[in-house]
C-alpha cells in the first residue's frame, strides 16, 4: 500500500545516529543522505528523515507511531537496545504482546524527537 512514509527531525545528525544504530539491527540502512534528508530502507528507500523546522511534537494522544518490520525476536531486542544507546528513549520493552495477537512480539521507543517507533517480529524465529 505504502510506497514510503517521511518524519521530521529537528537535528539530522541527532536523528542519523539514533536510526543509524536502531535500524541496522533490523537489516535497514541509511542509502541516501543529503545536507536536508535520510533515507532508510533495504533494496530501496521507505523511510525519510528530514530535517525540518517543526517536527511533529511528541504527543501520545496523536496516535502516531511508526512500525518496522523485524526478521527475527533478536532483531527487535538489538533495534531496542542500540536505540537506547543512540538517543532514544524507552517506550516498551522487548517482549510478547498477546494483546495484540499470538506471537506478536515487539519493542518500542522514542527517537530524539519523540516519534514513537517500533520495531515488531511475528512467530518465534
């Protein structure tokens, strides 16, 4: 459905070293990167960070939050852990989520900007 999605960041180099470290965990990395924008992907871009006056504020009630697909539950435990030490802030800790259905398995945190982000494995690989 999506071709891509695109946040802001109030710093880029706040922003690439948190999503640097976060998304490489994953198996996603940063292939294309200007004076203004990030972008984040595999085979092709998904994901732009970019810089921006007035990023979106860091507020729950928005109900945004951006979901990552991870390929495995260590996945989700690295892109967790690396983006708490590259300036995120804890939002979840790894685990299951039977709430939200069998064998979700997920992590959340904040980036430097507030943006929640998640980083989810379906199964048990």
């Amino acid at each position: 459905m999506l071709n891509h999605i695109s946040i802001g960041a109030s710093s880029l180099s706040a922003a690439k070293t948190f999503y640097d470290a976060a998304l490489s965990a994953l198996g996603y990395r940063c292939s294309s990167e200007d004076v203004g924008s990030l972008g984040y992907g595999n085979k092709t871009v998904e994901f732009w960070v970019l810089q921006c006056e007035k990023p979106v504020p860091d507020e729950a009630a928005s109900g945004l939050h951006i979901c990552f697909t991870a390929p495995t539950r260590d996945g989700v435990n690295r892109f967790h852990a690396a983006g708490l030490r590259h300036g995120g802030r804890d939002h979840g800790k790894p685990g299951p989520r039977p709430d939200y259905g069998p064998d979700y398995y997920a992590a959340f945190l904040k980036d430097p900007d507030g943006f929640r982000i998640e980083a989810y494995c379906h199964g048990n690989p």
